[in-house]
C-alpha cells in the first residue's frame, strides 16, 4: 500500500512579506517632492545670495505655511477623489464674515470668529452634501459655489460697508487676543517666526495621523480608489466625503481668521484663482488627479517648494513675473517624477 507524501506548501501570504527598505522607500507618494525640494533648494542656495539667511528661510516657511494650511485639507480630499473650486473665496469669505459680523454687531471680535467657523463649515456641508446627492461632479459643485461666494463676498460687503473692503476692527475687544493665536509672531534665536507655521505643522501631524492610524483614513484612501467597492465593503462613502469638504472648511477658517488679524481689514475680491495653487501644491506633493494615493506631508513639501519658489525668485532678483512659470514647469516635472516613481514601486512588489 503505497502513501502520498504530503506536499509542502512553501507559499507565504505576501502581507507577510516584509518589504526591504528600498521598496519602502519608492511605496511613498511624497518622494518625487522630496526630490524636488531638495532641487529648488539647492538651486537658489547657489542663484540666490541671501536664500540662506535665517531671516530668509524664516520669510519661505511663512509663504509655504500660507499655502500649506490649506494644501494638506485639500490633499485629503483629493485622495478622496474629489476636488474643491471654492476653497480660494472661501478663505475670504470666513475672513469677511467675521469681520462684519464683529464690527456690526459691536461685539467682541471672538464673536465674529465663532459664528463665521459655523458657517464656513456650513459651507463647506453644503458642498459635501450637494455632491453626494446630486451626484454631479465636484469640478461643477464646487465651480457653483466659487461664483457664489464671488458674487456674494462682493455683493454683501459693498451693501454692508459701502466699499469693497471691511471695516477696521483693531480697537474693538478680543482683537489683541485673537491676532495673538492667528497672527502673531514668536521669535526662536533672534529670527521672528509666523504662527501660521505652527498651524501648518499641526495640521499636517494631525491630518497624516488620520490617514495612517484611523478607520477615517482608510475609508478616505478606499472612497478615491473604488467607490463601488468601498460602498460594498461598508465604507460610509457619503459622510467620509462630506467630512472632507468640512475639512477643507476648517482650512479655510484658519486661512481667513489670519488673513483678517494680519491687517485688520479684508478687500472682498481676494483669493479668487488661489484654489488652483493649493490643487497644484498637493500635485506636486504626490496627490493623484484619479485619486486614492497621496499623503498630508507630501502636499507640506509641495507648499515648502512654492514657497521657497516664490521667495527664491525675490532673493535672486529676477522678474516676479516667471514665478508661474517656473511653477506650471513643477507641476508638470513633479507628475512625471511622481508616475515613474509609482510605476517603478508596482513593479517592484
């Protein structure tokens, strides 16, 4: 009587497999950006003189941080798979509505802050709520209420203050205070800082521990790579999509309650074509335009490179008019990097 040899399974589920480092390495979508940081770096520490001054980098991390507290909210919702046309107006928008609402009310400028957190959140609701059930593209959703918040930024500040700018709010109450968490600065070795940089800081450790540690950011990664498939695990694609949106509210909030303290008075026309930067910054940071891929500290290091782009051109005194170029060059570089680098981190798995 003869017996089969049992066979050996010797296959060993992949999950298990630890990756080498190198793997590790190219799996990372904020790589590409890392890599061009360190290129507009070291060019403008050779073409620009000053670029190594403290005060200088001090002046690169306050334009990156700027752009980067709203780059890392807009990153999330890009790899949620959607985008926001109205983060831009927005941010005046809760600049505008805080403004207003402290000064007519004569009340204290904390007032003002508080109600214009509550409806620029609305806002952004209003925008995570249509999309879900209309079914329409963001790209349309959010182009709508781009040119709403236009009109009605405009519209509601001339009716208000006769102008198209605000009414000073410095002497009222609260001020002092509120400019101390959204404007001030601190000094570190004699070089002043902005307090947007803390801000920015905070909420990249806030949002890549939400993508790397929570149920939230698995849903986020799942919604922008199969949202048939995620609604089919149980993902709650609705509610993941509107937080994204009141994310990228709450950016906007921070954005304008600086904007406001910084000079007391908000001209109702800014930050129209300011939402395309922030969208570039997160592209170039790793974010995909498909969605489903990206990272919060890639989009950080998307808003250093504008900023040390933006500032570098000043150090080196060159015509401020090449900056978009330079930048419209990035993005395209910094999305070819970014899919070579992908292609090359599949094919190593």
């Amino acid at each position: 009587m003869s017996t089969t040899a049992p066979q050996s399974t010797d296959k060993v589920d992949e999950r298990l497999v630890r990756a080498s480092p190198w793997k590790k390495l190219l799996g990372r979508p904020e790589l590409g950006s890392v890599i061009g940081a360190v290129a507009v770096f070291i060019f403008f520490m050779i073409f620009a003189d000053s670029f190594l001054r403290a005060t200088s980098l001090a002046t690169v991390l306050y334009a990156s941080s700027t752009l980067g507290i709203m780059a890392v909210p807009v990153a999330l919702l890009m790899i949620g798979g959607e985008f926001d046309l109205s983060a831009g107006v927005m941010v005046t928008s809760s600049a505008l509505i805080s403004s207003m609402f402290s000064y007519q009310m004569t009340a204290n400028t904390w007032v003002g802050v508080g109600v214009s957190l509550l409806v620029t959140l609305a806002i952004g609701v209003f925008n995570g709520v249509m999309l879900t059930r209309t079914k329409l593209p963001s790209f349309i959703i959010t182009l709508g209420t781009f040119l709403m918040l236009t009109g009605m930024n405009l519209g509601f500040t001339k009716l208000i203050s006769g102008t198209v700018s605000t009414k000073s709010i410095a002497d009222m109450e609260g001020f002092d205070s509120a400019k101390s968490v959204f404007a001030s600065t601190f000094s570190i070795g004699g070089v002043d800082f902005k307090i947007t940089i803390v801000w920015w800081l905070a909420l990249v450790l806030v949002a890549t521990w939400i993508l790397l540690r929570t149920r939230i950011g698995n849903w986020i990664f799942a919604v922008g790579g199969d949202l048939d498939s995620a609604r089919a695990v149980g993902v709650p694609v609705n509610k993941t999509k509107i937080g994204l949106y009141m994310g990228v509210a709450f950016g906007a909030w921070i954005s304008g309650q600086h904007l406001l303290f910084s000079y007391d008075v908000v001209q109702s026309g800014e930050g129209v074509g300011n939402e395309l930067i922030y969208i570039v910054a997160a592209v170039i940071g790793g974010c995909l335009i498909t969605g489903g891929y990206g990272s919060a500290v890639g989009a950080a290091i998307g808003a250093l490179i504008f900023g040390m782009t933006s500032k570098g051109i000043v150090f080196a005194e060159w015509n401020s008019d090449w900056f978009k170029f330079f930048l419209g060059a990035m993005l395209l570089l910094a999305t070819l990097l970014n899919a070579w680098v992908r292609k090359r981190a599949e094919a190593s798995k």
